[in-house]
C-alpha cells in the first residue's frame, strides 16, 4: 500500500479527507499505524486561517498507535508496540534539548517560538491512518498493557500543556489559585495546579456546563464572568488576590482579568495562544512595581514527559476520560470539527478513529 488516507489542510476553511502517499520511516523515524488520535482547538485555528501552515499539510497532533516500521538506529523498539508520541517531538541533541527547553527543540537551527511542534504544523500530522515520528528515540513512549488509548491520548498535548501552567507558574502548598478559562486545557490546568498542592482553586468560564464539569473535576469554587465581576470576586474569596492566575484562553479579556486578581508578588501564568495585539494595563500591572511575574510556558513534550504522564494515570492520580465527550471516525472528521468548533452538544474533546 503505496497511499493512506488522512485529513489535509487545503486552504483557509477547507479541509478534508484525502489520499496521500503514506510514509516511510528514514535513519531515526517510526511510522505508527494511528488508532486514535483528536481534535485539538490548534487544529481549529488552522483551518480558519488564524495559525498559518502550507497547503496539502495533514493535520492532527495528539497521537496514540502501533509501531509499523523502524527506521535504522531506533532501538529499544518493536514493530507492534503501542506507544504514544507528544504533540512536542525534541529531538534532545539540539542546543535547546541539552539546555533543558526541550519544548524549544531546533532554535539553534533558525525556527521560530513554535519549537519542537512540528506534528500538523511543519511536518505532517497525525488525523490519518499513519504518521512518521521524527526522533523517534527521543519521542516514543510505550504505553502499558493495562491503559487504553483513551486513557492516555490527552496527555500528548492538552494534559502536558495544562499541568505545565501550574508547573511553571511555581505553586507551592497552599495557594490559592484562579483558571481562566474551563476548556480542555483549563480543566488540566485545574487538575494540574490541584496535583501541585493548591489548596484553593477558582474556575472561570462563561459556560455554565463547562464550570459544572470544573467542579466535578475538582475546583472548589466557579464564577460565570457574565454574571459576576470575576476580578472582585476573587479578590474577595482569596483575601486580597490569588497566588496565581492561570490564563487558558489566549485573549485580552481573560488576561487582564487573570492580571487583576493577583496579589502583589502573584503570577501569571499564561497559556494561551495570542493572535493580534496583546496589552498590559499599567494599572492592573501595578505599574511594574508590584513584584508580579509572568510566565508562559509550550506544551512539553518528548517520551520521559511522557511516560511521568502515563505513570499518572496509570496509579490512578489523574483520570481524563471525562474530557473525551464526542468520537469520529476519521471519514467523519468535518462533522467533528463543526461540533468541536460550534461548541455543540456539550463537546469538550472529540477523538477520531482511522
């Protein structure tokens, strides 16, 4: 089988399942046979034209499967082993990698803040029947038996992405701390900065569904920002401002309001992707003097990320099938972007089956 089919990004709102040639793993590569991958928010941005990538890209990041093919000097590998791969694949040799930044892989090479993202944005993704992995040594991680690939497919991106915010945003035992936004990846962040010793976690969102799930999910308190003004709120329940805020969303609104609720000294921790101009209130930053921090973090990646994820799960710390809402097979795809894209019916996660 010379070809496979797989969803192609064509141009700015068209898309859709195509056959393309199938591939071949080269020195260092693997080629998975995908049995379950997702439809990442990412994914929406592409097809609307708001994140560019070429035309003919195959698209998807979040990928489970079975090893297919080995190319020469992967080792420690069979042909048949189920393994999950992160959106972020490093390549670990790079200045970056060696530097501990493995989400920054290839700077050295000219790349751009994107880093080692390269699944459905660089190189093509993972909404197909096969996908070849780069670094394979550095980014396949073998799943056990005793997990199913719906157990362990989030963690290649929303999970590793959303925990990162409460890593990086430093929090210790007993604080208090602010989600903005209760997406997929603002309910791991809620779980994340939970795991990390928070003793107070506050959901935020505009979806009354969504803040029941935060709540089912673990945050003790939910505000709608539609019906209460979420920075005084916070600053009330929290004694004068969170420890730190988590920014999920990526725009303006939700990161001066996560700016607002901090206390002095407080962090920011934002991931969200941004598109357009983002601004920083002189006084909701305290004019620079109230000893706020700032921090973002890209998703991390690479197989010792995620086989501490898998590990996870698999003592049972963390359980993410209540974020899987929705399942396609991959000739369905179209209709789970409209679901996922129109917040339809409920949706949090859609996963896809080839």
């Amino acid at each position: 089988m010379k070809t496979m089919r797989a969803n192609v990004f064509k141009a700015v709102g068209k898309f859709g399942v195509a056959e393309v040639p199938r591939p071949r793993a080269g020195v260092g590569e693997a080629v998975l046979k995908i049995t379950t991958t997702t439809i990442c928010g990412t994914d929406l941005h592409i097809v609307r034209g708001e994140y560019p990538v070429k035309p003919n890209l195959v698209i998807g990041h979040e990928p489970v499967g079975v090893i297919e093919e080995l190319g020469p000097g992967v080792t420690g590998y069979n042909v048949g082993d189920r393994v999950l791969v992160g959106a972020i694949t490093p390549c670990g040799q790079c200045h970056a990698c060696l530097s501990g930044h493995l989400s920054q892989c290839g700077q050295d090479s000219g790349y751009q803040a994107i880093g080692g993202w390269r699944l459905g944005n660089t190189i093509n993704g993972a909404q197909a029947e096969y996908l070849l992995v780069p670094h394979a040594q550095a980014n396949l991680a073998k799943i056990p038996d005793d997990l199913t690939d719906e157990q362990v497919v989030l963690l290649a991106d929303i999970a590793s992405t959303g925990f990162s915010g409460a890593e990086s945003a430093g929090i210790r035992l007993g604080d208090t701390v602010a989600v903005f936004a209760q997406g997929p990846i603002g309910l791991c962040a809620a779980i994340g900065a939970k795991l990390m010793g928070a003793a107070l976690v506050i959901g935020v969102d505009g979806d009354d569904a969504r803040l029941k799930i935060a709540r089912q999910l673990g945050a003790d308190v939910v505000l709608n920002p539609k019906t209460t003004n979420v920075a005084e709120e916070i600053r009330r329940i929290s004694g004068g401002g969170v420890d730190v805020a988590i920014e999920a969303l990526g725009v303006q609104e939700t990161f001066e309001n996560a700016l607002r609720c901090l206390r002095p000294g407080g962090t920011l921790s934002s991931l969200g992707v941004y598109s357009g101009k983002l601004q920083i209130p002189y006084e909701a930053f305290a004019a620079g003097i109230g000893d706020h921090r700032i921090v973002t973090t890209l998703c991390p990646g690479g197989k010792e990320r995620m086989r501490r994820l898998i590990e996870m799960i698999r003592h049972h710390r963390v359980d993410l099938t209540p974020l899987i809402t929705h399942r396609v097979s991959l000739d369905h795809i179209q209709e789970g972007y409209k679901i996922f894209g129109e917040r339809l019916e409920g949706v949090l996660k859609v996963v896809v089956k080839p």
